[in-house]
C-alpha cells in the first residue's frame, strides 16, 4: 500500500505524539483542519492507525524485569496451537508473542515484579502446558532500542 506524503507526515507525527491536537497537527502538516482529520478518519478506517496508547515506563509501576523466552512446542494440530495461544492470551506478563522460524516456535517479551514471578511464569506456567516442548528464557538488562515509530 502506497501512501501520499501528506498521510506519511501525519502517521510520523502522531507515531511520536499521539496526543497532539487536530489543530496542531494540521498547522505542522501544512493541511486543512478538516482535510487533516478527514485523513485520520481514513488512515483508521483502513486500519492502518490501530489504536493509541500511554507508553508506560514498567520499572515505575513494579514491573521492573524483562526477560526474552523462546519457547519451543510440539503443536500437532491447530488444536495443540490454539490451546498455546489462548494460554498466553491470559498472561498479563506476556506483552508480545511472535511466531518464529527456526528451532523455537515463538518468541515472547515478558514483563514481571522480580525473578520469583518470572519463575513461576515460565517454568510452572508455561513449561505446564502441555504442547511447550521447551523454553529458553533471557534477562533484558537494558533495552537499547525499543518502541520506535515505523519509518513511514
């Protein structure tokens, strides 16, 4: 999907300040204020703006451990995959879960109080389903690069 270089500084500016007003927006994009919303309208529509959000900073709100897991599984059928994904759906620690090639299956970010809570998620929670084969989990002791806006 291409996009015009009016929708490209609109995405730049609200992927960096998502709470800017309509009025500013339009008067740093050059646009109408009713052009600049109309194309907001758009861009969501499309489903090419998903949501806004607070980014929060975890350490602030007791979730000061980040660790990486890459989980391996032995999923037989759609069943076995669904089971895994509905499970980690429920997990409040779990932030992002991607599918993955290589020898793991998935890879997920968690965020978790202390070392006790990220052992109870990993080996009593996940190592507990019964289609995870395996894990292999790794303490984030800084992100150097995090949450950066799409170069659009």
């Amino acid at each position: 999907m291409t996009f015009p270089d009016a929708d490209r500084r609109i995405l730049r500016l609200l992927q960096r300040e998502g709470r800017i007003s309509v009025s500013e927006l339009a008067r740093r994009t050059g646009m109408a204020e009713s052009s600049c919303l109309r194309r907001i309208r758009q861009l969501e529509e499309a489903g090419v703006i998903t949501g806004y959000r607070a980014v929060v900073d975890q350490r602030k709100v007791n979730l000061p451990i980040s660790a990486i897991v890459m989980v391996a599984t032995n999923q037989r059928t759609e069943t076995d995959r669904e089971l895994f994904l509905d499970a980690i759906a429920k997990e409040p620690e779990v932030l992002t879960c991607a599918a993955i090639s290589g020898s793991h299956d998935f890879l997920l970010e968690i965020a978790v109080a202390d070392i006790d809570a990220l052992s109870e998620l990993t080996l009593r929670k996940l190592l507990g389903l019964p289609t995870v084969m395996s894990l292999s989990s790794s303490i984030v002791y800084r992100w150097i690069k995090r949450s950066e806006p799409l170069p659009v």
